[in-house]
C-alpha cells in the first residue's frame, strides 16, 4: 500500500501534474502510430499474425511491417494484409500471399485472389460473396518482421484481465513516478 499513500500525500496540483503527463505519454505514442501510418501509407502500419495460415513464412506471434506505396501495382507472390467485412461492423485483417491477378485494360484496376501458404485453398471463400480482392480491400504489403515479438498482444487478446492489470500498473506508476 505504499504506493497508494505516495499518492494521498501528493498535492492535487501534483495529482494533476501526474495526470497531464501520463495523457502526453498516451498522446504522444497515438501521434507516432498515426505519423508512421502516413509514412508507411497504410491504416495499420504494424500487425500480428494471429493464425498458423502464413507458415512456414510466418508463425503465429510474428510483428509484420507493412507499408502501400499509392500507385504501385501489386505482383504474384507479394504477402498483404487485406481486410474482410465482417457482418458486425469491424473488419477481419488477414495476412495472405497473391496467388492471381487480374488487370482491368482501360481503368488499369487490380483484381486480386490470395492464399494463405498452410492453406489448401485459395481465400475465394473469406471474401464473404465477392469474387476478387480490390486494391481497396488491401492493407499494405508485408517489407518486414520480427519474430515472436507479437505474442503479447495475443495474450492480451485472449486474457483481458491481463491488458487491464498492465495498463492500471502504468497508470499507477505514472501517477507515483515524480520525473
């Protein structure tokens, strides 16, 4: 209970001082991941891999880099992350390999179709009644990886009460730290 009484003998300036700079803390790493969105020219510039469909290229808990350069045409065998509508409103991201592509003559637009290298189909089935993948649909193209690096979002994922006891033990640490 130390730490609880390090914060009742603070002053409410101080409190608030703590306050304000835990909220730059927060601010500042959602000003670096919208930054590096804008670089990288995708919505999620770093994502998990979340299932075993990529190996033996990724596994489960691999971070991925992903960057979509405007204007550039996707090739066979680049790895995307691509995104599905789900019925609920959010999207499911998926990280596939380009198995087809089908060019439009007059308005040069890409048709896609991915698979996943562990699959034994191609993802004609994930698309939810759409035929082909559009440029639209893509997230970005996989430039890099770090393995194993993810698996801690995959346990917060799957434990919730852990994300929810990391992030009361930085606030609380924000809150008593005095730099």
């Amino acid at each position: 209970m130390g730490e609880f009484d390090k914060i009742k003998k603070m002053g409410v300036r101080q409190f608030l001082l703590q306050c304000l700079n835990f909220a730059t803390v927060l601010a500042s790493g959602l000003m670096i991941w919208k930054g590096l969105g804008l670089i990288c020219n995708s919505e999620s510039p770093i994502v998990v891999v979340l299932s075993g469909s990529m190996e033996p290229a990724f596994y489960r808990g691999d971070l991925l880099f992903l960057t979509n350069p405007p204007n550039t045409p996707y090739m066979l065998g680049d790895i995307t992350v691509y995104k599905v509508p789900a019925g609920d409103g959010s999207d499911i991201p998926i990280v596939h390999r380009i198995l087809e592509i089908h060019t439009k003559p007059k308005t040069q637009a890409q048709m896609i179709l991915t698979k996943g290298d562990n699959n034994p189909t191609d993802d004609i089935g994930l698309y939810r009644g759409v035929p082909w993948l559009q440029q639209k649909d893509i997230v970005g193209k996989v430039r890099g990886f770090l393995p194993s690096v993810g698996y801690a979002t995959i346990a917060m994922n799957d434990y919730p009460q852990l994300k929810y006891a990391l992030m009361g033990g930085l606030a609380l640490l924000a809150l008593v730290q005095r730099e």
